[in-house]
C-alpha cells in the first residue's frame, strides 16, 4: 500500500521568562562569585550566551585579552568587539563600581513583517559566530560573519520552518520562530546553536548552508516586534527582538471591494524603495515604502486579467484573482521587487512595471476580499491591507427603482412618528433608513424637485447637490400628541455615495417633510419594512 510522508512539526514549549531569569541568576552567581563584578569596555552587564563561550554569565573564560577602551559607537550590545560577550574575569581588574554604560536600545525598524535585503557582495561568506544577549525591553542576537562582502537577508516569522534542501520540520523551542536566512554564504555553517538567556529568545538554531544562502531558526516565546541591522567592521548582523508582544493590529481604512484612488501631490518625484509583507490577525499587509518628494497616489481595483501599465499584454500572477494598484506620482521602484505570500490570501506581489510617471503592482490573492489602502508619513508609505473573510453577501436595492414620484396612503389610527434617519452606502446605491414608533402605519409621497420649499411657510429650503428628492412622511403626529421628543436632527451629511445630505425640515398635518440632496436624478425605491416599522428609500448611484 502506498503512503505518504507528512513532516511533523513540533513545538516545544517555552520556558517561563521567570524560570529562565532564575536559571540564569544561579549561573550568574556561580560563575562571578560576587556583584559588581564587570571588565572594562562592556556594553552591558545583562546576561549573554555565544557559540564560542556556553555559559550565561557575563564574565566569560576566552582566550581574549581584556578590552581597555570603550566601544565603539557600532558596538552591538552583546560584548566586546572580539564577539565572546564580555573579558577574561580571571584576568581583568575587578571593578566594584563600573562606570555606568549608556544602556543599548533596539536597532532599524521595528515590526512584526518580513525584512528583506538582496543587496549583497561576494559569495565566499560564512558565519563565525553566533551570539546572544538580553537587555533592558529587548533580545539581541548578532551573526558574525567573516569573508570579504556583504551578506543580505530574508527574515520572517513562522510557525514550522524546515529544512533547506529537504524541507523536514525543525524541532524548536516556543510558540514561533524566526527564520533567518543569510545571502552570500556559500561555505558550510560551522558554528553550533545557542541557549536562550531569559528573555524573549528561546533558541538560535543553525541549519544549512544551500545554494549560497545559510539558515538559522530563532525560537521565541512570543511573536513580538523585530528589527535586522547591518553593522560593518566587523561585519555582522544584529537582529533584536522586543520582549513584549507585538499589539494587536487591525486593518486601516473600511476594507471593501470597491475602486479606490487618490491624487498625487507635486513635484511627483517620489520612487517606491521596498516592498514589505506580512499576514497578521485576521488579514494581510502589503507595504510599499518610498522616498523622494511630493505625495504618493494611486488607483486600485480587483482585475482577474491584470494588464501591463505599458505594453496591455496580460500580467503573470499566481493566484485566483488580483488588486492592481499603479502608484502615482511616482517615478521608479528596485528590480526584482516581487514578494512571495505570507501564508495568508496574498499569494504574491508581482515584479513592478514602471511607465510614464506611475509604478504598477500586481497583488495575487487566492480569492476577492475586502481590501483598503492608506497613506502613512514619516516615513512615507502606502498600506493596503486585505481581509482573511469574504466580503458579506451583497445588498441588493429593493423594490424596482425609477425615477417616478412615489405615493403610498397612510393607514389607521395614524399615530407613528420618525425617531431616527440612518444612512449606509453600499455596492451601487445608497440606503436611507426611517425608524418610526407609534400606532398604525406610515404612508409617503416623494418626487424629484430642484427648489424644495417649507410646508405652511412656503420658504425655500436650501440644500446641498443639484435637485432633491422630496420625502414626505404621513400618518404622523406632532410631538404633543404622541408623547415622543422630534428629533432635531438638523442637516446630516451623506456617506460618499449619491445622497449628499438629509435635511429634516418640518412636521405639520400629519406629515414630516425631508428633503434628500442628491448631484442628479437618479432611480430609488421606496419600501416599508415591519418589526420594526421603518421606510426604506435606496438610491442608485448615479
């Protein structure tokens, strides 16, 4: 019989913070055998761990002379420059009141979305050492690497990395992971993993060395906030990790399924320097970062058959259906700027098309979701955020709309009045919703009108757009009678589709007048709809 191979992931569970911070006070004080006890040149007197020297205590045996002179001002808080976390404590002085370091604080930007940087040179690198330090609000782990260049780096949370080549699971400690992958490393990874020392990191687990770019796992007890630095002489790489969870993010704007677009600002130089992703609660996250000047625009829209801004010709995406989204206003963005999805509904994000002032993005989905887009300054960067769930059912207008006056008599005993007007737009029309209270049930007479005027008064009624849709509400009774306060409602403006504003104008014989500004006239419906009673009146949009 024939069967398959499904990897198990496993996940062991992460040590309380308190356990580890107790576990690491013992070694701490088996090792220095009294306070105070710290060599010269030392960023910090937290715990560290490294690959070169196993235990947690920050006075650790190597074969390093004792360092003399501060840091420098790249130093990256997890020792001295020698990367074996502190000085020789059998051979340095013993200081019992070191001078006091400014504490280190976390590098580059932090979030919980993928980092990505290609931008590497040479291809012979290889990482030295692996070394790890927990500060004050934060988890620091630096990857010394040795070689002429520069590496670059892909990192990302997830909760079963695996193995490169192979792909079976990696057994790691806490309830996610980093997966960190160096670029430009071609020779094998020679160094062994590292221990958490009481904060957030569990582990650092290096894997393999495969077609020039080399893995290692981070375990950590929480998704939290992350930041990957560069620091050159010595070249290495810093990533810290906030020890508090990352709040809870919730999407920007009102995600739906419609067009949106906004105008650039001058001098329309502004050019897209990175593209970032990440799946969050509930939705993903798509980031295009810029720099330059002026103000970001753009035009996005759902297209199953995405064209080329420049050529027409059809855009290759992977996935159901796309957003295409041209940032204008803007002049240029990184070849090779695609994104591969993030375990949500982004599949991808295409490779950018430049022409003629405006940058294309092609956003691969797995299906048609809710999605927003948000310009956010300093730095400058437009967010599209797109929901995990289908957009609900369509509302759909009802009655049978036209442009015709409207009239519909009132019935006994004629005691109701308006205790509410509430308004939504949805896809193709707007709704304007009339609660009521009272006995019997509301009759209307409504019509187009451009110069709506005030019963008994005869004074016009002024109103925002180019013609009104006159509603008169009857069957009802003054406020006296019925024993309910009339709202003053006063104008109430419309919600961006084809209703402009509200206007509640005056209660007199037995009907309420509203007028409805609109820009055109354009097919309604008027419905009456029970428990409770309220007239429902929906306007196509024009």
């Amino acid at each position: 019989m024939d069967t398959t191979y499904f990897p198990q992931f496993t996940r062991r569970p992460a040590r309380s913070l308190a356990a580890a911070m107790f576990a690491g006070a013992l070694a701490l004080t088996s090792c220095i055998g009294g306070p105070n006890v710290s060599a010269p040149g030392d960023a910090t007197t937290e715990v560290t761990a490294t690959t070169t020297a196993a235990t947690a205590s920050p006075t650790t045996v190597t074969e390093s002379p004792p360092v003399e002179h501060p840091p420098p001002e790249t130093d990256d808080g997890t020792g001295d420059d020698t990367g074996n976390g502190t000085a020789d404590a059998t051979t340095s002085p013993v200081e019992h009141n070191p001078p006091t370091a400014e504490p280190p604080s976390p590098l580059g930007e932090l979030d919980t979305m993928m980092k990505e940087n290609m931008e590497f040179t040479g291809g012979d690198l290889t990482v030295s050492d692996i070394r790890l330090a927990s500060h004050d609000g934060f988890d620091r782990v630096v990857f010394d690497v040795a070689g002429e260049g520069v590496p670059g780096w892909s990192v990302a949370y997830t909760d079963y990395p695996g193995k490169q080549g192979s792909g079976f699971p990696i057994d790691y400690e806490g309830v996610s992971a980093l997966s960190v992958n160096l670029h430009g490393m071609t020779r094998p990874i020679e160094v062994g993993g590292v221990d958490g020392v009481g904060g957030v990191v569990t582990e650092v687990i290096p894997d393999i060395s495969h077609h020039g770019t080399a893995q290692f796992i981070i375990g950590v007890a929480e998704r939290a906030a992350f930041s990957v630095t560069l620091l050159e002489e010595p070249t290495r790489v810093v990533v810290d990790v906030l020890h508090e969870p990352a709040a809870e993010l919730t999407p920007l704007g009102v995600p739906n399924l419609r067009a949106d677009a906004r105008d650039p600002a001058p001098p329309y130089q502004r050019e897209v320097t990175g593209v970032r992703m990440a799946t969050h609660e509930g939705f993903d996250r798509v980031v295009f970062e810029t720099a330059g000047s002026g103000v970001a625009g753009w035009r996005a829209e759902y297209m199953e058959e995405p064209l080329n801004l420049h050529s027409s010709e059809p855009v290759q995406y992977d996935g159901e259906t796309a957003i295409s989204i041209n940032l204008t206003g803007v002049t240029g963005a990184p070849g090779g700027a695609a994104v591969s999805g993030a375990g949500g509904v982004v599949t991808e994000v295409a490779d950018p098309i430049i022409y003629d002032g405006e940058v294309q993005f092609v956003i691969g989905l797995n299906g048609s979701y809710p999605y927003s887009v948000t310009l956010l300054k300093d730095p400058q960067r437009v967010v599209v955020d797109i929901l995990h769930e289908p957009a609900a059912p369509a509302v759909a207008p009802l009655g049978d709309p036209s442009t015709l006056g409207k009239h519909r008599e009132s019935e006994a005993p004629q005691q109701r009045q308006v205790s509410d007007v509430r308004m939504a737009r949805h896809d193709g029309f707007d709704r304007v919703v009339f609660d009521t209270v009272g006995e019997g049930k509301v009759g209307w007479s409504t019509y187009f009108t451009e110069a709506p005027v005030e019963q008994a008064s005869g004074l016009p009624i002024h109103y925002d757009g180019s013609v009104a849709l006159e509603v008169n509400l009857t069957g009802v009774i003054d406020e006296a009678e019925s024993g309910y306060s009339y709202l003053d409602l006063g104008p109430m403006p419309g919600v961006g589709g084809a209703v402009n504003e509200v206007i509640a104008a005056v209660n007199w014989h037995g009907s309420s007048q509203f007028i409805v500004g609109l820009d055109a006239e354009t097919p309604y419906s008027i419905q009456l709809l029970e428990d409770p009673q309220r007239v429902v009146i929906d306007i196509l949009h024009h």
